[in-house]
C-alpha cells in the first residue's frame, strides 16, 4: 500500500505516460500523406531516368544502416534504464567498471566498419554518375544567373547557322566538353525570368525541353555567384560554379513535366530560382527546337564567366 493508504501503485502514472507517448510516436509515423507504395522509396521521388534508381538504391542503403545502429543504441539505452535502474530498497553503490576492452574494441571496430562500406558504395556509384566516356545524344548548357536559367540547346537546328565549338559565347565551356559538340552547331536557346510560369502546370520558371530515351549532358557555367542545378525527380543535382565549369549526363525515360531548382543558396531571391523540365518524345523535341528558331531564338547566350586559371590547369592534364 501506499503511504495514504491507497492501494495504487506510483508507477502505474509512468507506465500510463510511456503507453501515452508510444502511441503518439505511432499516429506520428502513420499519419502521412505517403502510401504503402512511397514507403519503399524514404521520401524520394518516383525515379525518372535510367541513372536514378542507383541514387535511390544508396538513398535506402544508407537508411537501412542507419536504422539498425539506431536500433541497436536505442535497446542498448532502454535496456540499461530499465533493467539498471535504481532498487527502490537498496542504496549502495554498485560495482563500478572501469573498462571493458572487448566492448571498448567493438564500438571502435563496428564505425570504422561501417562508414567504410558506406564509404565504397559513395564512391562506386559517384564514379558511374559521372561517367561521361560514352558520347550523349543532347548536350545542354545550362547558365544560372541571379535570379533565373538560360538553357543553351547545342544542336544542329534548321533557321539557325554558326558553330557551337567556336562560338564567343560559350569561351567559358571547356574544350574537353566542346569535342563532343554537334559540327556546325548554330543552336538555340531559351532564358526565363523568376515571374514566367508553365503554361501547362503554372509552375514557376522557365521550362527545359528534353527528348524521352536519349542521353542528355548538362554543361554547368554561371554568370555571377554557385547556383546548383537540381531535377528533383531526376535524384540528381550539381552545383554551377562561375569560373569551374560541371557536367553529368543522364537518360530521362518518363514523359511528363517536372519541378527543378536551385539547390543552393545564392541570395536574397533563391527561393525564386525554380524551373521546369518537360520531357516528351524526340519528334516533339525536335519541333521545340524549330519554334525557337522561327521565334528569333537562334544562336547562343553568354555561357558565363570565363574558366580561372585553376580550371584551365585542370583542363590541360586532362586533355
């Protein structure tokens, strides 16, 4: 009994709190707006080219490492405070460690083990996202600029004459990139502003047209501060540096108009640097490309400051 006299125990308000508080945690982790088919993915995106799903892969890799050291940490505290937990009847002291060396060898061993199996699928993967040995389909150069795109379409397109391999405005694309530009590549080009939306969606931003099924490579250049260009479905984003010029390249394989942004503080108005990728079929792309050039949009805008001397270092052994 308690001192009072009453037969309730002290630590039925404790055992009612935790009950309280698990079942908070679970209408926490189940009252989402995700269904039993997003659940797979963590929070990413549906994939939406032939590269995304390695990205995804180490997405629910890494979470999956990071759950089962959470779980092993979490038993680990809630065995310790509930089976050494203080007696209410006896008040020494009790035995004190003062090492143990094959745990002390196991928290040691176990992290180094981890991050570096972490380490080796990071590093595997990142080499294949990069790979630009094999020659795209489309290459695009995209210009970040405070506070919008300019997309830079490095085609052959009828209405449009010049080459992209020696045209003015793409000096800061490096040489290692212009050897796999189209001959006689006149081009076109598109800029938007932070007010232009989607006349599909209603969107903001401007939109970038891509053809379904073919190997597209982005050239990064900026004209003024590091943006980073991010297709969010794309599982995809890389920063655009003035003076260091950035690639990948990437297959879209779903039509469909998707978001993109800026994934890099660049300012007061960053939040407004968003923009739209609508990938369709490679006919419809080729058609874009016609309007722009009847439109007047022929040719190419400045690509962005030119290469520093770092860069151009960089280029020469690599060449």
């Amino acid at each position: 009994m308690s001192p009072n006299g009453s037969d309730r125990s002290p630590r039925r308000p404790m055992r009612r709190k935790l009950l309280q508080a698990l079942t908070a945690g679970l209408v926490l982790a189940t009252a989402t707006g995700c269904t039993y088919e997003d659940f797979p993915r963590l929070g990413m995106p549906t994939p939406t080219t032939e590269e995304a799903p390695r990205i995804l892969s180490l997405w629910q890799g890494s979470w999956a490492a990071a759950l089962a050291v959470g779980v092993l940490v979490w038993g680990l505290i809630l065995w310790s405070a509930i089976f050494h937990r203080r007696s209410r009847t006896k008040v020494e002291v009790p035995p004190q460690t003062r090492y143990n060396v094959p745990i002390e060898a196991l928290y040691t061993v176990v992290p180094i083990i981890i991050v570096s199996v972490l380490f080796y699928f990071t590093a595997r993967d990142e080499s294949k996202l990069l790979d630009m040995s094999k020659k795209p389909d489309v290459t695009v150069n995209v210009v970040g600029f405070q506070w919008s795109w300019c997309f830079n379409y490095i085609e052959n397109v009828e209405g449009s004459t010049g080459d992209a391999k020696t045209a003015k405005e793409l000096d800061a694309v490096p040489d290692r990139y212009k050897k796999d530009f189209p001959a006689d590549a006149g081009g076109v080009y598109t800029c938007g502003t932070p007010g232009e939306r989607n006349p599909q969606t209603g969107n903001p931003g401007p939109t970038l047209w891509l053809p379904e099924g073919k190997t597209v490579r982005f050239v990064l250049t900026s004209r003024d501060v590091i943006h980073s260009f991010w297709v969010v479905p794309f599982l995809m984003k890389q920063d655009v540096i003035p003076g260091h010029t950035n690639a990948f390249q990437v297959t879209p394989n779903k039509q469909g108009t998707f978001l993109g942004k800026c994934a890099e503080l660049c300012g007061v108005d960053h939040s407004r640097m968003l923009f739209n990728v609508k990938v369709v079929s490679p006919e419809r792309y080729e058609q874009h490309l016609k309007d722009l050039a009847k439109k007047g949009q022929t040719g190419y805008v400045p690509a962005g400051i030119a290469q520093t001397s770092h860069e151009k270092n960089r280029e020469t052994n690599q060449l």
